[in-house]
C-alpha cells in the first residue's frame, strides 16, 4: 500500500507536543513493515533554523485560498535513519513565524487561511509528484477538511480518485474553529455549512469535518476513544462520534526506539538495559543529581515531573501535595515552562527546600533523556490524557509512573497491588479520583514500595520488559489501511457529486 500521512508538526522538523513525535515515527514504522510512505508537513521557520538538508523539488503551486491564489513550493527531506520522504509545503507569508500556531499565548488571526493553504497544497502536491496514495492519513484539526476535499473538490483529481482517508484525533479539545465567514476560504460551498458537516454552534469547525467525512477514525488509546463518546470529555462532539463509533478505533501510540531507549541514547552517563539497570540507572541517578545540585545519595526517591506546566497536567494536584511530599527525605526535579503561576510555586519550593528540590523552567531534549534515566518515579496526574508519552518512555528507562486513571496512562500502566505483584504485571501506580487527597494516599504508597527494594527492583524490571514499541500499534494501522480499501472498492466506480450530507 502507499499511504500519505499529513501533519501540523513532526519530529525532528517541528514539534509542540506529542503529536510530533507521533508523526516522525510512525510513517517509519509502517514503511519497515513494507508499504511505501510519506510525510507532509509546513516548512516553518524551525525547519529552516534546525538547518536541515532540503533538497527543492522544482514544484511551484498555485493554491486558492478564498479569492486569492497563494504561491508556494515544495521542498524534500527524509526521516533519520530511514528512506521515507518528508514533504515540506513552503510559503514564508504563512509559516515564517516565531511560533507554529500562535505567539505569546495568542492564535494567529489567519490560522483558517494558513492550514486551508496547507491542506490543499498537501492534494495538489501529491497529485502533481504522481505519488497515488491508496490512503491519507490525516491528524488533528490542521488536517480535517482533506477528507471533505477528497470528497468534493478533488473528487476528480488525477491519482487522488480512488484515495480513502483516516482521521487520527490526538486531542480533541482542540478543534479549529473559526468564525463562520471563513468559509469561503475554505473553497467549499456553503451547503457545507449546516450542523450535520462543518457547523459547530456557529462557527467552522476543522476537526468537525474530519470526524464526519474520513472513512475510518482513530484515537490514540482505547480508553481515549471511549472518554470521547461521553459529555464529560466529547468537547461537544460526543455525540457524532457515538454516531460513528462502528469506525472508531483506539490504538495506542509507541515510542521510537532509536530515540528513547536508554541503550542507544549517547547522552545518558552510561547506557543500559533490562540487564543492566540496576548499575546503569545507579550512575545515571548520581549525575542527575549532581547536575541539579542535589545531594548525590542512591537510597532517596528521586521524583521527576517532565511537561507543560498546566492545569490540564495535574499541577494543580501536585501543588497541593508538593508540601506533604517534601516532609518526607525525597528529592523532587522538574523539567518545563507554562503558566506564571507553576513557576512561581516551583521557585517557591526550591528557596524553601534547598538541596530537595531543582526546576529547569524550559526545554532541553538531552535533559528530558536524562532526567527519565536518571530518576526513580515519574509523576504525571493529567486531569485527562489521550496517549501520553512520558509514561512510556519511563517505563522504557526503568522510572516508575505514578499515573491518574484517564486515558491512555490507564492502558499503559499497571497498578501496584498484591495479585499484581505476585504474577509480575504491576508497573506503576495509579490513582482513579482527580482529587489531591487521592494523589497523596498513591504516593504514600510509593513511599512504602520504595522501602521494599526487592518489590521495587521487580517494577522496574517489570516496566523495562514491557514492548511498547511502534511495531505493534503499526500493524493496527496497516489492518485500517487494508479495512479502508475494502471499504472503498465497491464504490470506486460510483460519483460522490451526490454527498449525503448536504441539505
């Protein structure tokens, strides 16, 4: 099969969060089980700063985008450590910005211009390089009106005709949406705008269009996919995708291996494996340590905290227990930015627990390999959570996850208790009530594990043992790939000028 997959964002050439990561291991993954792939993505200004090799393809496009036509080329790259093409949509009026989205907290104003441009570049380029794909693998909302063009304007494309889609929903709370005049520069028609397509009380809705008009939906967990047919977590949407729950699926995200494996990762004090953790992860605790200026002492829980400083990340919990658990002779280090007020409580706790506790409020990539190396417990009590990576790559670095019961954290840790214990599942714990005192009963229980070194050393191995590579989750999405063309065969032959949806 030759499967497109289109993306806002993609490791290593731009990336915001973990649907990044998703985009720039996953067409690599699905092309080592021996389909043909690619990559779009907008070439940014990142893109341009990383200094990566971009070879031009001497494609120029003339894109309508509302009354105008937009120019814009397209340039070509690959993926590390693999053959699989990165496509890169360049047109430096949209995308030569500071940031991928907005600035400063802000969106930008023509965000429904920019990704309109984006997506019909995405078709026209793909028709003009002859790479006729049997499906588009589209994600998030910056993608969600090419299975409506598919459908409608592209209908009739040469090589697109016979092109299914899948729409990947990595967090829906964001949803594109724009005031309701935009959609003329969307190119569609107004017939489209009506509560059964594009509407969404009132306004244009992107990843409204994917859920409708793909031909199979996925999300990145199973438990994801069934928090999103409810009120408390649909966004408004939930009962659509009820509607269509027959072609909704919940596969959970991998990690990439190359990359966040802790016996390939050269920036790590010393390499290890299930076999050698114990003396791996040692050394890697002391430098972490010493790095932070902590006390260099292997008998304290180090706990770690990795991410955006935000409500939707449980920080207002860990605010709440952060005094009880620094009464205790642990030590605590944070690795992100957000919101003013999480870096004022984390400065707070450094000068009032010097030697406790460290906070680097930014990013740095070597740090975050270093710090799930290097710690004992990883701390993520996201109010909701569609996949998570952080967990995974802790239980891949022998760190233990303490984790709240939302979406993918529940698929991919198993909580600690006796019978767990007994037959070697349990690696980690979970907490199922989004309450502070429910946090602070499961880190009492971690405290108590911890003296147990036998039990512990059991977890970590337990955690380390566990393939949560991108091998598995890429056969899934081959079986949709496949289930999409059955789908489609039988009306192949048939016009799609007559859309059911409109009035």
């Amino acid at each position: 099969m030759n499967i497109v997959f289109v993306a806002s964002e993609g490791v290593p050439f731009a990336k915001t969060g973990g649907l990044a990561d998703v985009a720039g291991a996953l067409p690599r993954a699905v092309a080592e089980l021996g389909h043909a792939t690619c990559l779009f993505l907008p070439c940014y200004r990142k893109v341009w700063d990383s200094k990566r090799d971009l070879a031009a393809t001497g494609l120029t496009l003339r894109i309508p985008v509302g009354s105008s036509t937009v120019l814009g080329h397209v340039f070509e790259a690959r993926l590390p450590d693999s053959d699989v093409p990165v496509y890169l949509i360049d047109e430096p009026g949209y995308f030569d910005r500071e940031g991928l989205y907005g600035h400063l907290g802000h969106d930008f104003e023509d965000n429904c211009e920019r990704f309109v441009f984006f997506q019909r570049a995405v078709l026209e380029a793909t028709a003009a390089l002859n790479l006729r794909p049997d499906v588009f693998h589209c994600n998030d909302w910056q993608t969600g009106l090419i299975p409506l063009y598919l459908r409608s304007l592209y209908k009739d494309t040469p090589g697109l005709e016979s092109a299914g889609s899948l729409f990947t929903i990595h967090n829906l709370a964001y949803q594109g949406l724009f005031w309701h005049w935009d959609v003329p520069v969307t190119g569609l028609d107004w017939g489209y705008f009506n509560h059964r397509a594009l509407e969404f009380h009132g306004k244009l809705s992107f990843m409204k269009a994917g859920l409708v008009f793909a031909d199979m939906l996925t999300t990145v967990s199973p438990t994801y996919a069934r928090e999103i047919q409810t009120q408390v977590q649909g966004a408004g949407l939930d009962g659509l995708l009820r509607d269509r729950r027959d072609d909704l699926r919940g596969i959970v995200n991998g990690i990439e291996e190359r990359s966040w494996s802790p016996r390939n990762e050269a920036m790590l004090a010393e390499r290890y494996d299930v076999e050698t953790v114990s003396k791996g992860k040692a050394a890697c605790k002391a430098w972490l340590q010493k790095h932070a200026g902590l006390p260099v002492r292997p008998d304290v829980p180090l706990f770690a905290q990795i991410g955006r400083l935000d409500p939707q990340k449980g920080w207002d919990l860990l605010a709440e227990v952060a005094e009880r658990l620094l009464a205790h002779d642990v030590q605590l280090i944070v690795l992100g930015t957000g919101h003013p007020k999480y870096h004022n409580l984390l400065e707070a706790l450094v000068h009032r627990h010097p030697g406790k506790v460290w906070a680097h409020l930014g990013f740095s990539d070597d740090l975050a390999h270093q710090i799930e190396a290097g710690a004992d417990v990883f701390l993520m009590p996201s109010l909701f959570e569609p996949c998570g990576l952080n967990q995974l790559y802790s239980l891949a670095h022998g760190t233990v996850p303490v984790v709240h019961a939302t979406g993918g954290l529940v698929d991919t840790v198993v909580d600690v208790n006796p019978q767990t214990i007994a037959d070697g599942r349990a690696t980690g714990f979970i907490f199922h009530e989004p309450t502070s005192n429910a946090l602070w009963r499961t880190l009492e229980r971690v405290l108590d594990v911890w003296g147990d070194r036998k039990t512990w050393a059991r977890l970590v191995r337990s955690g380390m043992s566990t393939d949560w590579s991108w091998k598995q989750s890429a056969g899934r999405y081959v079986d949709l790939y496949r289930e999409i063309q059955r789908r489609r065969r039988p009306q192949l032959a048939q016009t799609l000028s007559e859309d059911p949806v409109l009035p």
